[in-house]
C-alpha cells in the first residue's frame, strides 16, 4: 500500500467554509473534493475548467460596470436578440 502524499494550501477561512459546507451537501469531505479535481486534472490533462483572461470587450465592460455605467436594459428576451442581430 501507498503512503498517502501531503497537500499543505492556505486561504481566506470564509472561501474553506463556504466549500466545505457545499462539499458536505454533496458527502464529500476536503480531502475528497481535492482528490475528485486532481483526478479530473489527469482525465482533462489540464485544469477541468476554462480559466481564461477576459478579451477587451469584457474588460470594458467589467469596467464599465464597476463605474457605475447603466448599459440599456430590454424589455424581454425577443427584443434583445433583435438589437442583437441588427
């Protein structure tokens, strides 16, 4: 049998309690939830999710946003494919 290998990380105590409340939920402890994204690490031979920068018309628009800006809203969803594909 294998000696189990050591993972020391550190982070923010409210970011650790919110997932290990969401982990127990779904009857994983810590140490399940790490080994089920290294696994998934392996599979994916990469991280399993994208992780990607924002292009420049995100980052205006998270700018944007975070001035304050008020972009138009719509009134349902047909109307905003409309403005969309005109």
């Amino acid at each position: 049998m294998e000696r189990a290998a050591m993972i020391r990380a550190r982070m923010e105590p409210d970011v650790k309690e919110k997932a290990e409340a969401i982990f127990e939920k779904l009857g994983l402890n810590a140490t399940g939830a790490i080994n089920m994204f290294y696994k998934q690490v392996i599979l994916q031979k990469g991280i399993p999710f994208d992780v990607r920068l924002p292009n420049a018309t995100t980052r205006k628009a998270l700018a944007e946003a975070k001035a304050g800006k008020v972009h138009r809203g719509f009134k349902d969803v047909d109307t905003m494919f409309e403005a969309l594909h005109s």
